[in-house]
C-alpha cells in the first residue's frame, strides 16, 4: 500500500506546485487565487491514476508521469478550464 501512497502524495503535491506556478506567471490578479492549487492537486491525482493504467497495459517510461500532470494542469487551467473565459462572462459562461 505504501509503494501507492507516497507517489501519489508526491504527484499530487507537483501538480499543485505547478498550479501554483501557473498562477504566478498568468494570473496575478484572478479573483479566486487558491483554485489553481487546487485544480494543480487533482490534475495530479488523475495523472497519476492514468499512468498507473499506462504503467499496467503498455509499461510506460517514468519520465510520462509529470509531463502527465503539467499538460493537464495547462489544458485545465488555460484552453479548456476558468482562465479561458472572458472577463465579462459569469460563471454559467454567459
């Protein structure tokens, strides 16, 4: 159990590291400045689950892991997340 939990603690503390980044090189003034930690820590929970799933069916290299968790950390937080919207746009997107 323990060969799980201390890689995923670690992924998860890199993604919102990397959110964390994020937000200090794109967004200093965003309203909501703990959502890019936040959505850093998922990005690397759910990275890590998909290499785990690439691990098992095709044996994937290490050096995918956080490579992993840095483009969804973009592609959350830029072209597919809250910091594409406009900023007279609510958030339902109107």
């Amino acid at each position: 159990m323990q060969h799980l939990l201390i890689p995923l603690a670690m992924t998860a503390a890199f993604g919102a590291f990397v959110g964390t980044l994020y937000r200090l090189s794109r967004r200093p003034g965003y309203r909501r400045p703990l959502l890019f930690p936040l959505v850093g820590l998922a990005a690397g929970v759910i990275g890590f689950v998909i290499y785990r799933l690439l691990v098992g069916t095709t044996g994937a290299p290490l050096w995918l892991l956080p490579l992993l968790v840095v483009v969804q950390v973009w592609l959350w937080l830029g072209p597919f997340g809250a910091a594409s919207r406009g900023a007279g746009q609510d958030e339902s997107g109107r």
